[in-house]
C-alpha cells in the first residue's frame, strides 16, 4: 500500500508543536485536506520553523511566545496550501509537466520520480489519464467496466495479470516493471492539435463551455467515438482528465460520471473549459505557463518568513572564496524555507525554480 501524504508521523510531528503551545491540534480529516505532496519536505519545514522561532525568542521565558509564534507561521502555511490546493485555476499546465520529466530522467530515477509525482495531487490525475492513454495505445494494459466496477490489468508479453480495481493499482503495479513502465510513457504523449483527427471537436469543447447543454454534451460525445479511428480516444482521455480535476477532486470516476455531469450544465462548464486547454497544451505546446496561484501562495510564505525571522526571505550566492561550495551555487535559509514550503504543493520542485519564485518577490 502506497503511503498517502497526511501520514502519522506528520501528523504526531504537528501535534506536538500544537501541545508545547497549549492550543488544540486539527482533526485528524482536517489535516489530511491540506493534501501534502512531500511529507519529508512538511517535516523539514517544520523543524525550521522552530529553529527559527527558538533564535528569535532564544530567552526561557519567551518560550510561550515562541511556540505560539511557531504555530501561527505553520498555520500561515498550510492555510496557503489548503486555499492552492481549493481554488487553483485548474486549466492551468502544472510546471513541471510530469510526463515530460519522466521520458527525460534516468531509467534508475524514474519509479522514484513517479512516485513522488503521484504524491501530488496536480500531477497525480494528469499521471493516471495519460499513463492510462500510453499503456492502452502500447497494447500493454486492459480494461473492463462491469457489474464489478472498473478493473484493469497488465499485459507482458502477451500474459494479461491479474484483474487491479482502484485507479492507481494498476498505475503502481506497471511502475514495477521497468520495460512496460517505459513503454507506457513513450506512448504517453497528449494528441498534438493539428493533428488530431477532427480537430473541430476540440473548438467544439470551447463552444460547449460557453453555452453548456445536455444535447450539445452527448452530440460531441458520439462525433467524438465516430473521429477515434486509431483507438486514442483523445477527446474521452481530455474529459476524464478534467472530471478528475474539477468534480471529483482526489476521488475515484464513478461508473455514470458522465451521466451525472450531463445532468448538470455548471458541471459540463467546467469539464469543457479544463478539457479544452488540456488537449490545446500539448508537450509541444505553448511553453511554459505562468501560475499566478503559485506566486501567491510563495508570497505567503514569503509572508511567514518575515513573521519569523523580521527580515524579508532571500538567499546568499556562492563566490569563489566560499568554503564547500560550488561559485555561483545559491545557498541559506530563506532559500531552505521557501524549498520545503513549495515542495509541500510539488515534490519535484527545484532549488532553482524556488530561488525564481523569491527573485519574483523581491523585485
């Protein structure tokens, strides 16, 4: 069983710091919906916060206020995530694109790669749909939707395995085998625009979106199946993949997921518009995208530094005099902090990309 972010020993980790503090922790679901990508990363973080906290208010009797201090920069935080996580403005492109990261990486990174991947909730619903579209085109996976629910299993060499229920089973089990792994991923790719096979149908999700109706849902649905002629099954991939993300967020597709979002013109809506710049960004797509949210979200963290410390987040460079580092490597806590607090929503993220998001800020 994989382990979910929002584990126990996280969970142990923060009640403790609530308790030195003398206020009452979150409940246990409580925490588990802030949806922590890394929890090594959570772990990391808090520990600095109350480095922090215990060198700004290094007197005995300032200990109250340093746990108390120390709680309120948590919270700070994790508000932040919860409202990322809640009100992201989903037809945006997560950065990395998972996909491409894993075709890019060593051969011996890259079940470790996924699984950090599929820790993140932005990257674990594109992971599936399009995983799901590269094994189905590589003849490596089948599927089946019965009275028993949906259930898949892996083909090797032409031996199907055993029948995997859950929509991350069989995704886990395929990262087993390294050979099939790379093949699904090869095969990956999301369908390039102008070539796919009645493009109109992509302009025709942007129409839907502006003015949704039963009807104009189900007419796309059947010119969509009539198009599919090499089996990509591109537009039906697109709205999964927007189903994922827009009505059942973190939850399995139920069997008539169609069926209730037709049933509802605000649902169709939003499945439309999150299905039309999914497929409109392609890996050869528009480049990279800004995140207006994940700027905000580094601002409050940014914000919560300055709480902590009284000082603005920032970081040190590298000179040729520096002892144990490389010229030019950037280094500090402002930088650490601002690391863990982004791993918490990515937990690919770089040094490099959190240094860019402090350079934002102190512009």
């Amino acid at each position: 069983m994989e382990q979910k972010a929002g584990s126990w020993p996280l969970y142990e980790l923060l009640a403790n710091h609530y308790a030195a503090a003398l206020r009452e922790p979150p409940s246990r679901p409580e925490f588990d919906l802030v949806e922590v990508a890394d929890e090594n990363a959570a772990i990391e973080l808090l520990e600095l916060v109350q480095t922090l906290c215990c060198q700004r208010f290094a007197d005995d009797s300032q200990r109250a206020e340093s746990n108390l201090d120390c709680i309120e920069s948590i919270e700070s935080i994790f508000d932040a995530l919860r409202t990322y996580r809640q009100f992201r403005d989903w037809t945006a492109r997560p950065s990395p694109d998972p996909i491409k990261k894993l075709m890019s990486c060593r051969e011996q990174d890259r079940t470790a790669m996924f699984r950090s991947f599929m820790l993140d909730p932005d990257h674990k619903r594109e992971i599936l749909t399009r995983l799901w579209l590269g094994a189905r085109t590589a003849g490596i996976l089948e599927d089946r939707l019965d009275a028993e629910g949906w259930r898949a299993h892996i083909v090797n060499d032409g031996v199907p395995g055993p029948w995997l229920h859950g929509e991350d089973q069989w995704a886990f089990a395929l990262a087993k085998e390294p050979r099939l792994f790379e093949r699904a991923i090869a095969k990956s790719a999301k369908p390039k625009v102008k070539t796919l096979r009645g493009a109109n149908l992509v302009r025709r999700l942007l129409s839907l979106a502006k003015a949704p109706t039963s009807k104009k849902f189900d007419n796309l649905l059947a010119d969509a199946r009539k198009a599919d002629v090499d089996g990509l099954d591109a537009i039906g991939c697109a709205l999964r993949f927007a189903a994922r993300r827009t009505i059942y967020k973190g939850h399995h597709l139920p069997r008539d997921w169609l069926t209730q979002i037709k049933s509802n013109p605000r649902q169709i809506r939003e499945v439309a518009k999150v299905a039309h710049a999914w497929l409109r960004r392609g890996l050869s797509g528009q480049g990279r995208v800004s995140n207006p949210d994940l700027e905000r979200y580094a601002a409050q963290v940014a914000a919560a530094y300055l709480n902590l410390t009284g000082a603005r987040i920032g970081y040190a460079t590298a000179t040729e005099n520096s002892r144990n580092r490389a010229r030019g490597e950037s280094y500090g806590t402002g930088l650490k902090f601002m690391l863990c607090a982004l791993k918490l929503i990515d937990g690919a993220t770089t040094p490099n990309q959190a240094r860019g998001q402090i350079d934002k800020l102190r512009k």
